[in-house]
C-alpha cells in the first residue's frame, strides 16, 4: 500500500490548514496516511553561526528522512504577511542545509487556506515557484478562501471548491 504525509506549515495548534490537509488526505482510497505536526519538530531559530556551533537538529533530519521515506506530500501553508509562516520556513531551511533536493521529486498536493478572501494565495504562489528547485514535483495546487465560511465538521460545506478539491486529489493518488 502507498503511503503519505500530510501536514500543515504552521504550529497552531488549532491550524486551518491541517484541518484542511487532514481532510484532502481522507479523500484517498487505499493509501496509509501520516498526519505530522510542526510542533513535534520543534527547532532553534536556523542561523548560520548555530549551525557552526551545534550542526544540524536531530528533528531537522527527522522530518527529512520521513519526507524521504513517503511516497507523496499532501502540505497546506499558512500565510503570514503573505509568505511562508516562520515555524515552516525554519523547517525548510534547516532541511536543506542537509538536502537541497528536499522534496526527493515525490508527488506533492500544494495547498493554502485562509480565513480571507485570497485563501493564502499568495504563499501559494512563492511554494509554487520555489519547490520545484528543491525537486518538489507539484501535481495540483489547491486555495481554500474564506475558511470560516467553507468548511465545518472537518469537510469542505461549498460545493464547488469541494469538487474541485476532490478532482485535485484523484490526480495526485494517480501520480502516487
Ligand atoms: C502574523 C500573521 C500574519 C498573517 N498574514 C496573513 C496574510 O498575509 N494573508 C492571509 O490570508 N492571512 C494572514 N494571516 C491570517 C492567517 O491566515 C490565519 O491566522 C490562519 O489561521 C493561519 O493558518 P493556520 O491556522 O493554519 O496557522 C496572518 C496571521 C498572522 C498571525
């Protein structure tokens, strides 16, 4: 059986985007799941003169080996300021001071909410463009607007963004 991991790029711990990464994984037949949290990878502020002084985090390798180990990525970001929040993107750094080719070119299902109207579009758009030179291979892209109002008991309620979603999962079980 195929196995992934979904998580979210942030460490709330009531994260939008990993009830939204949540629910794309439960739209998978036959496929294991690996729901990860930032927050059991907890790491120091990446900067050049710790990792000097200490070398690279255990948990910086840790994730590393498990994005190695899967066969895709289902990843929901958080924006912040419209860009990536910082508790992703000091996971990011930290791991491609290990492996530059840190998404291995497995499949990978990109998605973004928020609770306004662009749905973390443009984070979406900085992923977009950047992960395919850490050999990201981005199948579908997905942006969920307006949270509130979207989604309740753990699924997408809008019709329309549901199927869309629905339709963006079935491409990336194909490309697993
Ligand atoms: C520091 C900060 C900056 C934010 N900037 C944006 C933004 O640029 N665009 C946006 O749509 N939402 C922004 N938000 C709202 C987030 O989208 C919202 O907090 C969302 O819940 C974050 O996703 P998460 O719950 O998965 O962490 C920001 C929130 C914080 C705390």
């Amino acid at each position: 059986m195929k196995n992934i991991i979904a998580f979210a790029g942030s460490n709330s711990k009531t994260s939008i985007n990993k009830q939204l990464a949540v629910y794309a994984s439960s739209l998978l037949k036959n496929v294991e799941v690996n729901i990860l949290d930032l927050n059991d990878f907890e790491l120091p502020l990446y900067g050049v003169d710790l990792e000097s002084e200490i070398g690279i985090p255990d948990r910086a390798h840790d994730f590393l080996k498990l994005i190695k180990h899967t066969d895709g990525i289902i990843l929901s970001l958080a924006e912040h300021n419209g860009a990536y929040s910082t508790a992703f993107k000091n996971l990011f750094d930290w791991m491609t001071r290990i492996e530059s080719k840190t998404f291995y070119g497995k499949p990978m299902l990109l998605l973004a909410t928020s609770p306004g109207g662009r749905g973390g579009q443009s984070v979406l758009e900085i992923a977009s463009g950047r992960f395919p030179f850490h050999n990201a291979q981005i199948v579908e892209t997905f942006s969920l607007p307006f949270f509130g109002e979207h989604f309740a008991d753990n699924q997408i309620t809008d019709m329309g963004f549901n199927a869309d979603l629905k339709k963006k999962v079935e491409t990336f079980q194909n490309a697993l």
